[in-house]
C-alpha cells in the first residue's frame, strides 16, 4: 500500500486542527468580556426554563423525530458509496443493500407508529 498517497489528507488534517486551535485560542484573548446577568440566564425560545410537575412526563416526540433524521442520514451516507461500486458488487451487494434498506424500513415503521410524525 503506497502511504504517500494520504499526505495531502494527512496535511490536511493537520492543518484543519491547527486553524481550529488557533482560532479558539485567539477568540479567547481577543472576545470582549462583559458579563451581565442576562448573559448567564438561561435562554430556550424565550420561556423561563423550569421543571415540570410532578407527575407530568417530558413528550419525546423531538427525539423520535431526531432519531428518524440520523437513520435517513446515516442511510444515505451509506447508499452513495454502494452506488459508486454497485455493478462490481453484483448480486451479494444487491442482497446486503436490500437487507440494509429493509433494518432502515423497519426503524421508519416503528417511529411512525410510535407518533413520531405526527405534530399535534
């Protein structure tokens, strides 16, 4: 295996992490500080966070719907690298890619019956 030819990457990496570093170091230096309270209060969408009352669950609708995003994204981060190679795969792809759609198939299914989709 010819290691040479990951060193653009490699380079890239680095200094994709080095201008990241740098970056944080220097907003920390140059960034104004001025605390109010106002600043350290909590803020979501303008309402006054508090806890629920005793008894009353938190709805989880948000996350099945998150969930169902990363499946559908995961999935097709998947999908286009099968495609690229697809015909050179031949059938034992075809099989995997199917059994894969479907695991994807049955995740969609159980979110839509749990409510997931719904937004009453």
């Amino acid at each position: 295996m010819n290691l040479g030819a990951f060193t653009p990457i490699l380079a890239m990496l680095v200094l994709a992490t080095a201008f990241a570093a740098l970056s944080i170091v220097v907003s920390a230096f140059l960034a104004p500080h001025r605390p109010t309270r106002a600043k350290y209060s909590a803020y979501e969408s303008g309402i006054e966070p508090g806890r629920l009352p005793k008894g009353e669950r938190f709805p989880v609708k948000f996350y099945l719907t998150a969930m169902l995003f990363v499946v559908f994204d995961v999935e097709v981060i998947f999908l286009y690298p099968w495609a690229v190679v697809f015909r050179q795969l031949e059938i034992f792809g075809l099989v995997e890619m199917g059994i894969f759609v479907g695991l994807v198939g049955i995740a969609y299914v159980y979110d839509w019956k749990r409510g997931g989709l719904e937004w009453d």
